[in-house]
C-alpha cells in the first residue's frame, strides 16, 4: 500500500493538539477553562519537543533518510512540524492577547506591566522582591571566566544585557542570566488592590523591575525572557539486573539532555540570539518567537490559584459504583456479578477500597499489582504497604520506565522493598502497561481470586480526570488468566494459552488483526458485521491495513481516536466505509474499548493499548473481554453516545486535519455530560440510545 494512503503520525498529533487549543479559542468554554486549556496546549507541546522532536533529531544526526509509511523522511517531517508549530504558537499567543486577556481584564482579573503599578503595589513588590526573591537569585555572568551557564529544560530564564556605569568600576561582562525560581515562587506574583480585583504580575515583569539591585554598579541595557528545551527521552543502560541504578543514572543525565528549541521574546537583540544558537548548539530552524510570555504552561498556576467558580466549568462530583454501595462489602458485591466502574464518572474511590479492603481484610492472602505511574502520595502504594505490615503476601510490578514518573515509581519501589514486598522493576526495553491487580482471598466456600483489570492508570490523580473503565470480577477463568500474567511478569514463566486475555508484545496485534478479518468475512456472507474502537492513537500499519481492507468488503466502521490517527477516512475505494472521530473535552479520553459485531454474537474488549507500534511491540499490554450482558450494554452504550456527540466531538477527514461536529438545538449532545448523568445509581447508560451515523 502506498504512502498516500497513511497520516504522517507527527503532524497528526499536531492536529490533536490544534484540538485541544481550539477549545482555549472556544467562546462557550468557560472563561479560566480556556485558561487551563492554553496551559495544556503548552504541556503537550513542550512534551512533543522533548520526546518526538528530540527522537526525529537523533535520527537525522544518525543519518537516517528512512522513508516512514507516508512517505516522509525523519529531515523533512522536521521541516513540516517546525512549519506548522510556528502556525499553531502563532494562533496560541493571538488568543491570549486577543481574546482571553481582554476578557480576563473585564472580569477583574488583571495581568499588569510595571508601568501599571499603583504606589502600593510599587511599595508591595519591593518588599516582595528583597525579602522573598533576592535570596534565591542568582544572576551568572558570561565571560571568559563563566562559562556560558546551563539553562535547564522548560525553565524560564532573563537574558540581561549589562555594561558598567562607569568606565573603571568593575571587570566587564555584558551578558547575564537569571533563572526564574518558578518552580519555588509563583510565576503569577498577587498584588494588592483595594477595589477587590485580582492583580497579578509576571515574575519575570517582578525581577526586570528590580534588576539594578542586582547588577549594582551596571546599566541595564536589555532583558529578555527565554526558555529551552531538551531532550528528555530516557534510555535504561545495561541489563535487567541494574535496571533501577541505569533509570536513576538515565533521570539524572535527562537534566543535561541535547537543547532542541529555544523560545524567547521578540525584543532579543540578534547578537544574543546568535550567542545563544552558537552556546546551545541550535538552528535557526529551532527557534519560537513569542509575542506575550514564555512557557504558556505556567497558565496552570492562574487557573488554580483564582476561586472563582464562576468561571469554570460546574463541578461534577462523581458517584459511586452502584453495586458497591448496595452491597454489604465490595467481596459480596463482586461475588454477586461482574462491577464495571467508569471514571471519572464513578468515584476512584472504588479501587482504592478495592485494594485498601484487601490490605486489612484478615481473610485476604495475597495481593498481585501492576503499578504504571504512581502518585507522590499514592494511596493505593499506601495500602500495599499496609498489606505488607498485615503480613500479606504482596507483590508488586513497579514500572521505572514510565515516562517522567521515574523517580515516584523508584521512590515507591524502594518503599514497598523495605517493608518486605516482593517488588519487581520489569525488563529493560519492555514497558509494563498493563493494568491488572489480582486478590487471593479464603472465602467460607474456598479459596477465591478477585481480579481488577483496567484500561488506565492506579493512580488517583489522573482517576479524577481521565476517562476510563475498570472491570471488577472473581471468575475463576479470569483469576487464572490473571495468576498466569503475574508469573510471566515476576518469573518471566512462559504463560499457557489465556482463557480471556490477549497479551502484547506476543498476541495482541494478530488477535486483533483475526477480529479484523473475521468481521470481513462475515460481511462477505452477509452476517452483520460492525467494528467501533476506540483508543487513544491508531498507528500501527498492519491494523490500519486491515481496517482499510475490511471497510472495502462492507465493514461500517466507527473510529473514536482522541490523538494521533495515521489513518485516512472516508477515502473511496480505500476506506469508504469508515468514520473517525476525535472526542476533547474537559476529560481526557483515555479508555480502549473494541467492539466487534461478529455476526450478531457481539465481542467487547477493553484494553490498556493503543493501536501503535511501541503498545503491541515494546510493551506488556492486556486486552481482556467482557462477558456480562448487562456490562456488555454499558460499554455499546457509551460508545453510542460518545458517536453521537454533536458539542465536542470533531470529524477526522481524509487529509488528516479535523473539523467540529455541529448540532443544533435538541440535536445537540455533549457526550461527556450525558454520560454522567447516566452514571445515577441506576448504573444504566443513555436509556438504550442507539445512534446510526
């Protein structure tokens, strides 16, 4: 199959994120939920300088001309992204000084300049700045003897332009940086105001109007705000035996990582960005103008520290699992049925009591976990600790390689160690992103195993605002599925065949791939034949193939892909039979879910991967079924109702880019909203809403 037929996965991801700042630039949005909105924009963008980029320059620095599926080489993807990123900053920066500021402003929300300043705020910050910021600045001279200084990746910084005031004061250096402390002090500096607004001034703006009690003895020519990123992809080093000591070496070499852009505000003369291209080792092509500040992430600071209900989005405390709150303990509750919690709908709080319950329950063995990323203050690796006290059996997979949650997973893993958990780190080159975790309880009629299998992370923080779904079950097929995956993944014991699971790297594509072809088949004979999946990103070749393949034998064929999609919809003779949607919102679409018609005995799989190389080749990943009816009617019912989302759903069309569904009136359906309102303690999804697209 030629190139015209695949998305170039990097400009892909661009347009999701084109997604993302389209909802800043959306006047419906609540006004500090286009706030937050910039600041995400930023946060992804960042992270796909400091991963993707890095990776496409390795490449070109290798010498790599390697042609990918779209028929473009790692030189020319560079050039394509740089192009379109510049277009995107561009839209990013005009709505917030355009749109969102002036806005802020009218809700008494000011940022000001310091020639803004009142008397007292003038007064205010000079306190501010000798008490709190003085004593924890540090401007480092450039001159023969400093050494240009390190500036460290995504920390905003001034570049100060100095020359003595007079001709014999002091050695001469014309060149200083600062590094802004935002990561101890605020970005967003409160000002007092007697009419009751919210004032703020950047740190920045703070420290450029005190810099001659810094540089005493010096004029200050010029100062200018810049900021770098580096490559921040980190590579375990040796074998599995030292992989804890090679991911902590690798987070502590990620800090002195390869400069790969440099953003700076436009007044930089071109003498100093020269100086800076030649110090960090950058082209011309790396470099990002910016016309209001740097690091757009920091948005992130504003959003929290306003309360200001009002404007942002109306609270949506989630609700309990039903059958956990009928029952008399979550044991009876599973034992009743198979439990399917969706967040962040339903309460995180259900797995939580899922593996506290197990820790202090006397009746409770052992307890098997996967742990992907862990929060700081987890309580989930609180309750494995408990377990461990309660002399429990415990048994934990801790995934060092998490990307950026390296040092909370190393800093759990010793924790759990020390307390006599059986802790395993996983295999260099082999992520572990399965989520699974597996209880051994002696109920009064025998031994019981109570398995959780999820399709997003145990960690509470992202349970809050990540959509996904989580299966709780005691079958014994699945308690043996689930004590075979944790042999592989402690023992690396060769597992017998799965009763349920499908397991990558050794499975997964050729079971979905057989999936695939048999709804081909079955609408070659005329069978009913139906795929809708959803994930986060479709990429891998082979299954967009296939997906062409059997949309051209008559498959209809729903895509709700949240990111990258490298596949073309709506392409007659190609993929005519196929529709893609993307689904942005205040959740993050995180859940796998694969339904396959299968002739009119239906299969349902939820999943921890996505359709891309590195799930189904570089990592241990679980597909898993599910097999209650009433489940099964859940999970078509949230698919249905995202697929009819007319709010904030958007079309994927066959060039790649994305245009917003429209519906008006009572056609319109926030698919988001609808599905916590279907979360009540029914538990029933939608009324039976069945959607035709």
């Amino acid at each position: 199959m030629n190139s015209d037929a695949f998305v170039n996965r990097e400009l892909s991801w661009l347009e999701f994120n084109r997604r993302v700042l389209e909802e800043a630039q959306d006047p419906s949005v609540p006004l500090l939920e286009r706030v937050k909105f910039l600041a995400i924009f930023s946060s992804n963008l960042d992270e796909f300088f400091m991963v993707r980029v890095a990776a496409l320059k390795r490449r070109i620095h290798a010498g790599d001309h390697t042609q990918g599926p779209d028929g473009l080489t790692p030189a020319e993807t560079t050039r394509a992204v740089a192009a379109r990123v510049r277009e995107l900053v561009d839209a990013q920066h005009h709505c917030f000084l355009g749109e969102i500021q002036p806005l802020l402003t009218a809700e008494g929300i000011l940022l000001l300049r310091p020639k803004e300043m009142s008397d007292e705020q003038e007064h205010f910050l000079e306190e501010y700045f000798r008490r709190t910021l003085l004593p924890v600045l540090t401007p480092l001279a450039v001159d023969p003897g400093h050494p240009f200084p390190y500036l460290g990746n995504r920390s905003p910084c001034l570049v100060v332009s100095i020359r003595p005031s007079t001709p014999s004061a002091l050695p001469v250096s014309s060149l200083s940086v600062i590094h802004l402390p935002s990561q101890v002090l605020p970005r967003f500096v409160a000002l007092p105001d007697p009419t009751g607004k919210h004032v703020f001034m950047l740190l920045e703006d703070v420290i450029r109007q005190h810099l001659p009690r810094i540089y005493n003895g010096y004029d200050i020519v010029s100062s200018s705000a810049i900021r770098v990123t580096r490559d921040a992809d980190l590579h375990a080093r040796g074998g599995a035996a030292d992989l804890l000591a090679s991911i902590e070496e690798g987070v502590r070499e990620r800090r002195l990582g390869t400069a790969v852009r440099l953003q700076y505000d436009a007044d930089l003369s071109s003498d100093i960005l020269a100086t800076l291209l030649d110090e960090l080792e950058l082209s011309p092509g790396d470099l990002y103008e910016g016309e209001a500040f740097t690091a757009f992430s920091d948005l992130f600071q504003l959003h929290a520290a306003l309360d200001l209900p009002r404007l942002k989005d109306r609270p949506l405390p989630p609700r309990p699992v039903p059958a956990f709150e009928s029952a008399s303990d979550i044991w009876t509750a599973i034992r009743a049925g198979d439990v399917l919690a969706h967040h962040p709908y339903h309460a995180f709080d259900a797995v939580t009591r899922f593996v506290h319950e197990a820790a202090v329950d006397p009746k409770v063995l052992a307890i098997k976990m996967t742990l992907y990323r862990v929060s700081p203050a987890s309580p989930i690796a609180h309750a494995l600790r408990t377990a461990v006290e309660n002399g429990k059996e415990v048994t934990v997979l801790v995934e060092l390689q998490a990307r950026f949650d390296e040092e909370a997973n190393i800093r759990w893993a010793r924790a759990l160690e020390e307390v006599g958990a059986h802790v395993v780190y996983g295999r260099a080159g082999l992520k572990t992103h399965c989520k699974a975790c597996l209880v051994v309880r002696q109920d009064t009629d025998g031994l019981r195993r109570y398995c959780h299998l999820a399709t997003g992370n145990y960690n509470v923080r992202t349970g809050g605002v990540y959509g996904d779904l989580g299966l709780f079950t005691c079958r014994d097929s699945f308690g043996d599925d689930l004590t075979a995956l944790f042999n592989l993944l402690t023992g690396h014991m060769r597992p017998r065949e799965f009763h349920h699971l499908l397991l990558a790297p050794t499975d997964l594509r050729e079971g979905l791939v057989e999936r695939v072809r048999r709804e081909a088949a079955h609408a070659r004979a005329g069978r009913p034949a139906r795929i809708i999946a959803k994930m986060n990103g479709l990429v891998d070749r082979r299954l967009i193939e296939e997906l062409y393949g059997a949309s051209e034998a008559g498959v209809r064929i729903d895509l709700i892909v949240r990111g990258m999609c490298c596949l073309r919809p709506g392409v007659l003779g190609l993929s005519s039979r196929i529709r893609a949607i993307s689904i942005v919102d205040r959740y993050l679409e995180h859940a796998r879910i694969s339904y396959f018609e299968n002739g009119g005995d239906a299969e349902y799989l939820l999943s921890s991967a996505d359709w891309m190389p590195r799930n189904l080749d570089r990592r241990v990943e679980i597909a898993f079924p599910v097999l209650d009816h009433h489940l099964q009617t859940q999970v078509r019912e949230i698919l249905e109702i995202q697929l009819a989302d007319t709010v904030k759903a958007r079309r994927i069309l066959p060039d790649g880019s994305s245009v917003r569904i429209r519906g008006h009136g009572e056609s319109r359906l926030r698919s988001q909203e609808l599905l916590y309102e279907a979360t009540a303690a029914s538990g029933s999804y939608g009324k039976g809403l069945r959607v035709t697209p």
